[in-house]
C-alpha cells in the first residue's frame, strides 16, 4: 500500500533531482530511498522515474502522482491541524457578540450545545446593538460577531448564515388591511399605502435604518413615525396593540401579546430580507470554537424561522 511516506519521498526527488540530495533532505540513506521508490513502483504498477544524463525526471504517470500527491498531503495537514484546533477548543475561551433581540432566540441553542461538547470551555457573550459589536471586534475585543451583514464595514469580514425576510407587521384594525393581496402563506402589500398612517421603526442608530431608508425611498414618501424603539419585539407588540404598523424580522410573525398578534404582509413589488451573517476582523480567522459555533447557527436558523 502507498503510504503518505512515500509520496513525500517522490515529492522530494521531484525538487532535488537526485537521489542524493533527497535522501539528505529525508534523512535517510540512498539504498532506503531507492528501496523505497521502486516497491512504490511495484505497488502501482507504473513506472514513476526515468534517469536522463545526471538528473532525474518523473514520467507522466510520476508527475501525475506528485501532483496529486501533494493535494492529499496538503488535506492531510489541513485536518491534522483542524483536528489539533478542536483539542484545544475544549479549554478555550472564546468571546463572542450578538445582539440582545437575537440573544434570546440564540442563545438557548448555545449553552446546551457546548456544555454538551466542549464542557471545558468558557463561553464569553457580549450583547450589544450591532454598530457597537463591530467596533469591538475591530478592537480584537471579541472573536466573532452574529449581526446583519449590510451595511458592511471594510475592515470586517463577513459569512453569510442565513438571509431573513423582512415583514410588515400592521394592526388588525388599521384600515389598510383592506389592500392585502392574497398569496400562498403570506399575504402582500403595497408599501404605499402605508403613507400618513403610524408608524413604529427602530432607532437610526440600528444597522436596518439603512434598509428601512431605502424601502420608503423607492416608494416616494416618508412614514410617519410615532415611536422609535432599539428592539424589534416592541415594534411588534406596538402593531400588535394597534399603536402602528413596523417592520419586523420573519421569525416574529409567530409571536403573541397579550393574546393578540399583527398581521403580516410581505410586501408587493420590493425585496426586503437581508442578510444574518457572522463577522470578525480581517486579519485575524475565527478559532475553532467560533467556527463550531457558526455551524449550530447555520444549522439552527431556518428552522427558528419558520417555528
């Protein structure tokens, strides 16, 4: 059997160009090496060298299995190094930043999780608005961050986990629900009748002002807003209460207060879902725990939205 030995042996040959000078590279003698190149030839039965003046050249089948010789030693490293990662990790500890609306959903995925498989280790968790966790992770304050990817800053990087659409959430009484336009699931609507009626939104400081912004934008008007709020939840429990209508993340339409919900439109003729992506400094790759991390998020978060 080709052992990863003696492909590195052949690699080895292949730089040098001798057996000599491979053989000192290897710390290992002629006669070994030798040994060892033809019972690989014999192995696969092909030949993989060929001997012209004083220098050796590997035959197609030679410069084929080098190639892919040094891709499977390459893998090989890759996992050995992953696999030493996660032995760490099991005693890291690792920083991380999510918002306190998000937090709540999240963060009951988080605790059992690595308390289950990573017992050693210490979960650090800031909750912060978005524009504050960026600027801790651009201090190497935190590993990684969970926030909307958009807008995005240059000096961070970005892995989109899931894309979450955004709804309208409006009174059950408000008058505009006349307009609704049935559709499979969700009904629509069109944002532009939404023009002098009350509305709740997120404060500007919340990276979805952007959004929020351009949505009105294309439609030619401006809301008329009653109350700003940090958090998505009272935006909804304010529709809910017949105070005004707000934009809220999909995973919400199932919430209720008090007994009472919104109704929920998508809207008719304009995209409106963003991006949830996990954020970290350029320059400096998230550890294993937070790639461990990324992966129960990734797996988790389409199913938070639609339960």
């Amino acid at each position: 059997m080709v052992s990863f030995r003696m492909i590195e042996y052949l690699i080895a040959l292949s730089e040098e160009g001798s057996f000599s000078l491979a053989a000192e590279r290897l710390y290992i003698s002629q006669p070994a090496l030798s040994q060892a190149i033809r019972r690989m030839e014999q192995e696969l039965g092909v030949t993989l060298l060929e001997k012209r003046t004083h220098r050796l050249r590997l035959t197609p089948e030679g410069t084929l299995m080098v190639r892919e010789g040094r891709d499977l030693i390459a893998r090989r490293d890759a996992m050995e190094h992953r696999m030493q990662e996660l032995g760490s990790a099991h005693k890291a500890t690792l920083h991380f930043g999510i918002s306190p609306f998000y937090s709540k959903y999240y963060l009951p995925l988080v605790q059992p999780y690595f308390a289950r498989n990573f017992p050693d280790a210490r979960i650090q968790v800031t909750e912060e608005i978005s524009v504050a966790i960026e600027q801790l992770l651009l201090e190497e304050k935190l590993d990684i961050g969970f926030l909307p990817r958009e807008p995005e800053n240059p000096r961070l990087a970005y892995e989109v986990l899931h894309t979450e659409e955004i709804l309208l959430a409006v009174p059950a009484d408000s008058p505009i629900n006349v307009f609704a336009i049935p559709s499979p699931d969700l009904p629509r609507i069109e944002l532009r009748h939404l023009a002098g009626e009350p509305f709740v939104a997120l404060k500007p400081i919340q990276k979805f002002s952007t959004m929020h912004e351009n949505l009105f934008r294309q439609t030619g008007f401006a809301p008329r807003i009653i109350h700003e709020t940090m958090n998505w939840d009272t935006v909804n429990a304010l529709a809910a209460a017949g105070i005004g209508s707000g934009f809220v993340p999909e995973m919400l339409r199932h919430v209720t207060f008090y007994g009472r919900a919104p109704r929920y439109y998508r809207l008719e003729g304009q995209y409106a879902a963003r991006d949830y992506a996990a954020v970290w400094k350029k320059g400096a790759p998230p550890p294993a725990l937070a790639l461990q991390l990324m992966e129960l998020f990734r797996s988790n978060l389409a199913q938070l939205t639609q339960n």
